[in-house]
C-alpha cells in the first residue's frame, strides 16, 4: 500500500518536474544556437558601423590639411615661334631630361611642332621659367587644381576598406558553417574589388599630383617652312577664289530652278483661288453682298 502511494505521489510531483525543466533546457539550447549563428552578422555590422565612423572622423579632419601639405594638379602652356622645328623638338627633349621629366606625346606638321610633356611638380616653376630659351614667347599659361581633399578622403576609404578586407578574412578562418563561409566569400570578392578601383584612382590622381603637365606649341613664322621663307602660292589662291565663285553661281542656279518648279504652281494655286474668291466668279465677294443686307434689315 505504501509502494503503490509513492509511485501516486512521483507521478504527481516528480514526472511533471522533469517536464518543464526539460522543455526549459531545449528551449535554452535553442535560443544558444541562434546566438551563435548570429555572432558572424552582428558583428559584420558592428565592423562596418565602426569603420564608417573612423572615416567620418577622417573626412571632418580634412579641414586642417594645410598642416600636412596640400596636394594641387598643375598645368601650363607655352607657345612660341621658333625659326627651326627640328631644333626647337631637340631642344625640348633636352630641357626635359634635364628636369627629370619625359615626352608624354607629340604632334608636328610642316608649320606647326607640339609636344607635351610630364615634370615632377618641385621642377614645375623652374620649367615654365627655362621655357625662355625656346624661341619668341607669343603666350605662357598655367593653371592649378586643388584636390586635397579629394587625395585625402580617397585615402580614407582605401584604408577602411583594407580594415574591413582583413577583418572579413579572420571571420573566414572562425566561419563553422558553409552558409557563413559562402557570406564571408562573397563580401571578401565584393571588398577586393572596391580596394582594387580606387587603387587605381589613387595611383592616377598620385601621378596626376607628382607630374605637372606642359605643353609646348611652337610655330614658324608665316609663310615660312624649315628651308625658309616661302612666297605666298598666288595660283593656289586664284584656284580658290575661281571654285568659289563657281560654288556660288552654281548654288544660285539651284536657286532659280527651285524657284521655277516650286514657285510656278503655288502662284497658279494663289491665282485661282483670288479668281474663284475675289475675281470674275467672286463667290466670296457674292457671300459678303448677300450676308450684308441681312444684317442692315435686323439691325433697322
């Protein structure tokens, strides 16, 4: 009797125990599991929220870059009239070696010689004052682009992204599932690609900042070739005038013809219509006569 009253009592109190805390337990484990499988996101958005903030901090910094060195694109023009193209084009590749620049690119006919060419930016001034040799200067133009802040704040970006790019990468190594691994992949592919373009705008707004620009224009005097002066070619100038005035006659020609093919019938159509309307049969003028007493008789 008393065996059959414990079991009574263990069914009442025990079994219904072991119940709750067992659904307690695997609720608890569940909750655990998707902590963990969480981990990796959350802290994704907690890397990126941290490095947008570090580059905010940067980009508000530019203010005070004058203390770290302003960085400008310069630009200048020269031209000249020189007496020899040839001298004037080795002249020009000596005065560059000499700055410790180099020909970008170059252009000449049989009037006209144009170069242009790259200089470190600290011999920029002294180019554009050694251009004096070249010949007669006719112009001397320069210009300059501020891009500090552009330069820095690419700068920034460039290295957060590098943060990011490591931090994706030690997430990797710690990824336990394939669905997490497959994520961490496809940021790290979409990182390197970023890193990679403005990698590239940096190096060519680096170059753009390091090697000032110049070109040089020169030119011969008129009517002048490398063997000498040369008389105008007045048979050449006649043939010109000649076509012409044979171009304007025969534009006028057409002229007349239109008129006549064109002309012609919208004149008859004109003249039919003032016949039919307002001449012999005036059925418009007839109208008018007719509408006319009309009106005389409401208004009496």
């Amino acid at each position: 009797m008393e065996e059959k009253l414990q079991k009574a009592v263990f069914a009442v109190l025990i079994v219904p125990a072991l119940i709750f805390f067992s659904g307690c337990s695997k609720k608890f484990a569940g909750n655990a599991s998707k902590s963990l499988e969480s981990m990796y996101e959350s802290s994704f958005y907690t890397d990126s929220a941290s490095l947008t903030a570090t580059k905010t901090t940067s980009s508000e910094n530019l203010v005070d870059a004058d203390s770290i060195g302003r960085k400008l694109i310069r630009t200048g023009h020269i031209s000249v009239e020189v007496e020899s193209l040839a001298d004037t084009r080795d002249g020009v590749y000596s005065w560059v070696s000499a700055l410790g620049g180099f020909v970008f690119s170059s252009s000449e006919s049989a009037t006209r010689l144009s170069i242009t060419v790259r200089v470190p930016a600290k011999n920029f001034d002294k180019a554009m004052e050694n251009a004096k040799g070249m010949g007669q200067i006719k112009s001397k133009d320069v210009s300059s682009e501020d891009v500090t802040e552009q330069f820095y704040d690419l700068e920034t970006r460039l290295n957060t992204k590098k943060i990011l790019l490591e931090r994706y990468q030690s997430y990797l190594a710690k990824s336990a599932s394939v669905e997490d691994l497959l994520s961490i992949e496809a940021k790290i592919n979409d990182v390197t690609s970023d890193i990679e373009s403005m990698q590239g705008q940096m190096n060519r707004l680096s170059s753009s900042i390091e090697f000032s620009t110049i070109t040089v224009d020169a030119r011969l005097p008129p009517n002048t070739t490398e063997t000498g002066f040369v008389l105008p070619d007045t048979g050449a100038q006649f043939k010109e005038m000649f076509g012409n005035a044979a171009g304007f006659f025969n534009g006028l020609l057409f002229v007349v013809l239109y008129l006549l093919i064109f002309g012609i019938p919208v004149l008859m159509l004109l003249a039919l219509f003032w016949w039919l309307g307002f001449g012999k049969v005036g059925l418009i003028r007839k109208l008018f006569k007719k509408l006319t007493p009309e009106k005389e008789k409401k208004e009496k």
